[in-house]
C-alpha cells in the first residue's frame, strides 16, 4: 500500500514529496483499479498547486486587503487581525483519508453494508478549507462607553463585518456558497439576505464552546475555494489557547478517525487503506522526520517552515489596524 509516511525520510522538500508520493499513488491506483487512490491523487495535486504557484495567493490576498482597508476606514475604534494559512500537507492527509474512515464507517454503522462508490466520491469532493483566512477583531478599552459591555459590543460589531462580507468580496471575483446549515437562533445578527452563507457557530456554540462565523467563497480568478472565519478575540483566544484549542480538536479527530468499530478487515479495501493511513499518520515520530526546511526536537517543539505539519502563513503582509500603523496610506 502506498502511504505518506514513506516518503517524508528522504531529505526532500514537500514539493517533491508531494509529487512522488502522488504519482506513486495514481500509478498504484490504475494498477488496482482503485478509484479512491485516484481521488486522492488529484485531491494530493491541488495540495501541489497552492504550494507551488504563489501568484495567485498573492493576487487572492491583496484582495481581501480591500476588505481590510474598508475595516479601517468604517471601524478606525477597533483593533483587527487579518490571517491567512494553507493546510499543511500532513494535516490535509489525515483529513482525506479520515473522511474515508468516517464515512464508511458512519454509513456500515447505519445500514449495515458499504457506501455506493458514487456516494463516497461525492463525499470526498467537498474539501474547501484548504485555504483558510480569519478575522480577529477587538473593542479597545480605551474606545469603549462608559457602561457598555466590551463581549456584547465587540460581537454586535463582528456581525456588521459578517454582514457586509459576503457582497463585497463577490465585488471582487468571489462568489459565496451556501453552508446548508439551518437558520442561525433568534440570538444571531446575521441578515437574512447572508445568513445562509454562514456557519453561525456564536448563535450555536460547540459542544466544547467554539465559537466563530464562517464562510466558503469560491475565487473565480484562482478557480479555488477559500474559508474565512471571523472571531472576537475572547473567541480567537478560546479557540488557540482555552479549552477548544486546535490541539484537543485534532485529539479528538484522531480518535474519531482511528475507529475501527465493526468493520471486518478485508471486506472494504477503500477503508482499510484509509484506516491504515491514518493510523501511520497519528503514530509519527516527527523528530525522525527528515523533509527540507522542517525539523522536531519531539511531537511538540517544531520548527516547521515548510507547510508539512503546521498551517504555513500565506499573507504577504501583516495587519493590525489602522490607528497602529499607517497601511492604508
């Protein structure tokens, strides 16, 4: 079976991995005729494109600076971060193969057979946080009224951001697709014209407390999609630090991922080869690791600058907000 891990021991550079362990996949998968290995292999090239060919980051960048300028001259009382990231490649594997793992083992658990294969490839054509940008906005105190509750007023200010969002990015060569999600609570302050765009996650927390609105666009000039996620900082600190930070998340996808439950092994070859792949991934010694530009003491000091484990930062520029720097001009 071919897998990832393989290939990340050879000293090259994730551009190459990637390449490699891509083409060995296709080949295999023609071999066996295998249509889920051939997903994955062009599931693995668009992973290569936002990699390799920065143009047109830079160009889906610049564009929501538009956005932030427009932040600075309609908000110029709040404090705003811009960030942007690309999913690391071995974070973009275990997601793949982990949709294969959840999906069949959801549709087994339910009817007792294995997903139709048109089903399970639709399923496995809906990655759209590849490219991912966030919004952290915050009510200096120094700006705030006499009286005024500093969580209300900065989640009454992130929902006018939300609100606007959506028109005037389309404005500029993007085009919104609906989440599917049900209607936000009577809490929310979307406008019914955006809200089925969102995934109100203020209105409706999870069950572990995350909070945050979000977005998919589809950029017609780099024909890709995009996530945006707008927080409070209250919310951006809950999320990386508190108790709903990335790492517990990642923990309890592992876990979610790494069932086995009552699948026989041999029956379903697409699950077994996910369920392998995914395990392989969770057991890494990552300070073994030997990928250009990349290198771990253990599994939790690293130095990655690469985009193999961690999100890489595609921003060219850094934003904080207009009253602490002179950007704008």
């Amino acid at each position: 079976m071919i897998k990832l891990n393989g290939y990340l021991y050879s000293g090259d550079t994730v551009i190459k991995i990637l390449y490699k362990y891509m083409e060995d996949l296709k080949k295999s998968a023609r071999q066996s005729h295998n249509p889920v290995d051939l997903m994955h292999s062009n599931f693995l090239l668009q992973m290569a494109n936002l990699l390799e060919h920065n143009d047109f980051l830079t160009s889906q960048s610049q564009r929501l600076r538009e956005f932030y300028k427009f932040m600075a001259n309609e908000y110029p009382h709040l404090a705003f971060a811009f960030k942007g990231r690309i999913k690391s490649l071995i974070r973009a594997e275990a997601k793949f193969n982990g949709y294969v793992v959840e999906y069949i083992s959801d549709y087994y658990n339910e009817y007792g057979t294995y997903p139709p294969l048109p089903e399970l490839k639709d399923k496995l054509g809906c990655f759209r946080d590849l490219i991912a940008y966030r919004i952290v906005i915050s009510m200096p105190k120094c700006h705030l009224k006499d009286g005024a509750d500093i969580d209300k007023e900065e989640i009454r200010y992130l929902y006018e951001v939300a609100n606007v969002l959506p028109e005037f990015l389309e404005e500029r060569g993007f085009t919104a697709i609906v989440s599917g999600n049900p209607a936000g609570s009577a809490f929310s302050y979307l406008k019914e014209s955006v809200s089925p765009y969102y995934k109100d996650y203020i209105a409706n927390p999870s069950i572990y407390g995350y909070q945050s609105l979000h977005i998919t666009f589809y950029d017609n000039c780099a024909r890709c999609y995009i996530e945006v996620q707008l927080r409070t900082k209250g919310m951006d600190d809950f999320a990386e630090i508190g108790p709903a930070n990335h790492l517990g998340y990642e923990k309890r996808q592992q876990d979610e991922r790494a069932r086995r439950d009552k699948i026989p092994v041999g029956e379903c070859p697409y699950f077994d080869e996910a369920y392998e792949r995914v395990v392989q991934l969770q057991h890494l010694e990552l300070s073994r690791i030997d990928v250009n530009m990349f290198s771990a003491a253990d599994n939790s000091l690293i130095n990655d600058s690469c985009g193999l484990y961690r999100g890489r930062l595609i921003l060219p520029y850094e934003h904080l907000s207009r009253f602490q720097n002179d950007l704008i001009d």
